[in-house]
C-alpha cells in the first residue's frame, strides 16, 4: 500500500487571531507575517484596548486583508452578522495576547466585543497565549479561569515564560514568542485539535552524538536534532508525556518537554535503556556514530602526536538493543538517513533491527536532512504499509509520522 502526501500543507487553511490589548501585541505581527509567508490566509481582529498598542492598517498590511475592529462589528455593512461570518470562515482561532479581562469573559460565556462574539459563534479550536504582569497573572481569580477555561476541550493553552516584563518585573507572565505561538498554529491545523496521545509516554532520542578522541577532537556527524525537536513539539501538542534525549544541540528545550542531555553513543545508551521500561512509543531519530577512537587522551594531543591511522572500534547498536527488550505494547520507530536508494537499506534495517516503523529520509536532496528546516521521507512498517510524505516542515514530518504509526492497527 502506497500513497503520496501533498507538501502545500497551509494552502486553504483559515487563522483568525484576534489581539488584546497589551504591550505583547507586537509580536503578534510576527505571528501574521509568517503565517501569510507560509501560505495561510490570515484575518485579524483588533479590540478596542489593542488598538493602543499597535494600528489595524499594519495587520492589514501584514494579513493583506482589512483588519476588523470593534466599529465594524457595529456598522450593518455585512450580508451576515461579522462575528458569525469570521466565526465560520476560521479552521483556528488564535487570542494573543490573551488579557485578564478577555480570560474572564471567555471563562463565562460573556459577548460584549467583535471578539468574544466571534469566539461563541465559532466550534474551531482556540489557541490562547496569555501575557500580563506577574502579580496579575499569579492571582488566584485569574489562575481559577484560567484552569477553567482549559477543561473546555476547544481551548488549548501555552505556558507563559519568566523574565524581564515590559513594566520592569521579572517574573511569569511573558506571552510566548512568536516561533513558539506559529509552531504551535501549524500542529493545531493539521490535528484539528485532537490530543490522541494523550496518557502516552514518548521517549524520543536526536541530534548526534561525539565520540572523543581528546579533549578537543571527536568524530562526530552535522545532525543537529531538529527532527527529534519536531517530533517532541508534535507529540507534546498532541497531549503526551515527551521525554527527550538529545546530542549537543543550539536549540531551547519546549516547556514540558524532559530533556536529558547527552554527549556520546554509550551515554544515550544508559539513559535510553533506563528510561524505556516506562515508554509507550520510542522514536530513535539521533544520529548515533558508527564508531569511536580505540584510546581517549585526557590531555590535547600535540598535533604532531597525532596517529597516522586512527585504531578505531564500534559504538553500541542503541536501537537493536531496545529491539530485543522492548514489551509487545511497545511500539520503536527507527530512522535512516540515506544517499540514492533510500528504501532497500530502509527496509533492510526495519527487518534486521525488528523494528516496527522506520523513517527513510535522503541527505542529498536540496532542503531536506540534516540542518534543514525541512525535510522529505518514506514511512515503511512490517505489514508492507508505505507512506511517502513530499517535501515539507520537520513538524509536519513529525505529526505525519505520529498519524501512520498511531493508525496503523486502527
């Protein structure tokens, strides 16, 4: 069984974020731009409190789309009711920043602006990123909404982050960064909101690891574990326990993500094993060395005391071992990265590894593989089920992976 997933993903998705009023409206235009650049169609909502912070004709510059405020939820220039029409045109809501006083009304079903009116006469799901003062963030009315509105299944919330605020308090409270709000918007229009690992936990290994041959020279590969990043965002949106095991990376760890970093095979190794006992679904995308110097000096080694020829000797085979110990619930996904041919090895390795899904994924196609953004791939599994999924994100990469492993026995 074959088939082909098309990349242009964002092509006829719908977003409509709606802005509160408060500094963090800035970074909402990052937000648009990039959605627009990606090939969403983006509308904008204003109230009237945002406006004090940044103009409808930016939005409406950056959406390349009329941004909608308060004045023209009154004005009857509309075949239909405005916030019914945009309540039906969205496939995702998006209310950044979130205030208190927007948190409260949503809490109790309160409509008295162009926004809250648009959010109960829409059922897509709402994205909500709060950002206010500490004090006002840590009040105990505003923590109880908060909670409250989050048992609503349509509302999926993003953590607030700790740092210097806009009225010189360091603490909780900062709206998440526009990277984090867009990665976040991409999982949700490709799940609908759906949390279908939710009570799963993810054990997931990326990046490389380096072998040492002194303190300063190791072999090592370009991997830089934006896969395995991507498949903890995805699985973590998707409502799971992630646990990630990483090689040296430049990357920031998601809130609620366990991270465990590593450095060489042998110390994934240790921490793969003890933490596999406890996994619903282990990926292995870390691109393990193959091999390591024989002997490690603790000193730099002069260069002239370099050897000719480097004794070298294999490193742990990570993903044959939790192969072998692995439970029947468990389900280990595997991947390998190739040149040319990239589905005979593949299958090769998912026989002779005993794994029950691998990713082949080439490094020698342009955007694609290591360091990359982006990324294209074939899903193979044990039953002669074939995926392959054209050029696109790593998230997207991530999540239609999670859908064919996931969906394979439904």
């Amino acid at each position: 069984m074959s088939s082909l997933q098309s990349s242009s993903e964002n092509l006829n998705k719908r977003v409509l974020i709606c802005v509160g009023g408060g500094i963090a409206a800035y970074k909402v235009c990052e937000v648009v731009s990039t959605l627009f650049k990606s090939g969403v169609e983006v509308r904008v909502i204003l109230t009237r409190s945002a406006q004090e912070f940044i103009t409808p004709l930016t939005l409406a510059t950056l959406s390349r789309h009329p941004a909608y405020t308060d004045d023209d939820f009154w004005q009857p220039t509309h075949s239909r009711p405005l916030h019914i029409e945009l309540g039906e045109w969205a496939d995702l809501l998006v209310i950044a920043p979130l205030t208190a006083n927007t948190l409260a009304k949503l809490t109790y079903g309160m409509a008295d602006n162009l926004l809250t009116n648009t959010v109960l006469a829409s059922t897509c799901p709402v994205l909500l990123a709060p950002a206010m003062n500490t004090d006002m963030w840590e009040q105990l009315a505003v923590q109880r909404n908060w909670h409250q509105l989050l048992t609503d299944s349509r509302y999926h919330g993003m953590s607030t982050a700790s740092g210097l605020l806009a009225c010189d308090r360091i603490g909780a409270g900062r709206m998440a960064e526009p990277s984090e709000i867009v990665t976040r918007i991409q999982s949700l229009l490709h799940t609908g909101g759906k949390r279908d690992l939710v009570g799963k936990r993810i054990l997931i290994s990326t990046g490389g690891t380096r072998e040492y041959l002194d303190p300063v020279r190791f072999i090592g590969n370009p991997s830089t574990g934006k896969m395995g990043l991507a498949l903890a965002q995805a699985a973590l949106h998707r409502g799971a326990s992630v646990t990630l095991v990483h090689g040296p990376a430049s990357w920031d760890v998601p809130l609620g993500v366990q991270a465990i970093p590593v450095i060489s095979a042998q110390e994934m190794q240790q921490v793969m094993l003890e933490y596999l006992p406890n996994a619903d679904v282990i990926v292995m995308s870390a691109a393990v060395a193959d091999v390591k110097p024989r002997d490690y000096s603790t000193e730099k080694l002069p260069k002239r005391s370099l050897p000719q020829a480097l004794p070298l000797e294999p490193v742990p085979d990570i993903v044959a071992q939790l192969a072998q110990i692995k439970q029947p619930h468990q389900l280990l996904i595997g991947f390998a990265a190739q040149t040319g041919d990239i589905i005979t090895p593949a299958k090769e390795k998912l026989q002779t590894k005993k794994l029950d899904v691998i990713v082949a994924n080439p490094i020698d196609q342009p955007d694609s593989g290591f360091g990359s953004n982006n990324n294209q791939a074939i899903f193979l599994d044990g039953q002669n089920h074939q995926l392959e999924i054209a050029h696109c994100s790593k998230l997207q990469i991530a999540h239609h992976l999670f859908d064919f492993a996931m969906g394979r026995n439904a």
